[in-house]
C-alpha cells in the first residue's frame, strides 16, 4: 500500500465503491446515506416542573439504515463493476458485498456489508454518453470504521 500525504480538501475521486470486490467502473460519483430511525418519548413530567416541561420529548435511535447510490459511465470494455455486471447481479435477486473506501487504502474500508441492489437503471441519450445509476439497500448490519478515513489534522501550536 502506497504512502501518501494528503492535505487540503478531499478529492471524490479517491472514494472507491465497490460491489462484490471490484471497483463501480467509469463511476462519475456515489452518495453514501447512513439514516437513523427514530421514535418519540413523551412523558409526563414530575410534578415538581412547569406546565411547559411536558412539551420536550426525548428520541431514541430504534433502527439504522444505509443506502448507496451510483452512476457511471457505460464503457464497451468494462473490466470493472460496469453496468453489465450490475445488470447480471440484479437479476439473481440477492445481496452483493459493497465495502467504501479510499483509494491507496483499499485493504481498510470504512463502510462494508451486504446490500441489494434496489434499482438499477440506464439512459441512452441520442448522441450523448450511455450511462447507468444503481442504488443500494442494506441487507443487516453494516460495518463503520471511521479510522480508515483519512484526516491529518495540523498540530496546534501550544
């Protein structure tokens, strides 16, 4: 694994997803959504508190869910996860392993689980680049581990 500084702003373009161990081929971009699902508590308050102190209700977190979404560029010679192999593995109807990771740090995803491939869809605009999105569903328990994600904060000065 190469060693490489990185300063300033994140490039999207050193944010690999991939689908079953290869790379999204000729991807333009993907969104990772990690949602919490949430449900009120009201209680009533002690009887000590004021009139307004039942209008606060508190959250609790009782689900969690992750939905990746992709597109990409459709490339004859696709050697990576093209629209191709995308289109073989939607139509098994099962889950594929999608891990998100920088690149030069492909050994240590920050996001892997299993998911299914909720759509997949492709545009071809007359004169225009094909071009394909697939969107992804968690299917259980999704893996974080926010230290593989590169920040090399600046030592400050004491």
């Amino acid at each position: 694994m190469a060693t490489t500084t990185k300063t300033g702003y994140c490039n999207g373009s050193d944010m690999l997803l991939y689908i079953n161990g290869k790379a999204v081929g000729h991807c333009t971009t993907h969104t990772t959504t990690i949602n919490s699902e949430t449900k009120d508590r009201a209680v009533k308050p002690v009887a000590s508190k004021g009139i307004s102190a039942g209008l606060w209700k508190n959250k609790g977190v009782v689900g969690l869910s992750v939905s990746i979404s992709a597109e990409g560029l459709v490339f004859y010679q696709e050697t990576e996860s093209g629209y191709k192999s995308c289109l073989a593995l939607i139509g098994k109807g099962q889950s594929v392993e999608v891990k998100c990771m920088e690149r030069e740090n492909t050994d240590k995803p920050y996001l892997s689980g299993k998911f299914v491939i909720a759509s997949l869809e492709r545009s071809d605009a007359a004169q225009d680049d094909a071009t394909y999105s697939i969107s992804l569903e968690n299917d259980g328990e999704v893996s974080f581990d926010e230290t593989a994600i590169t920040e090399t904060p600046e030592e400050v000065a004491e």
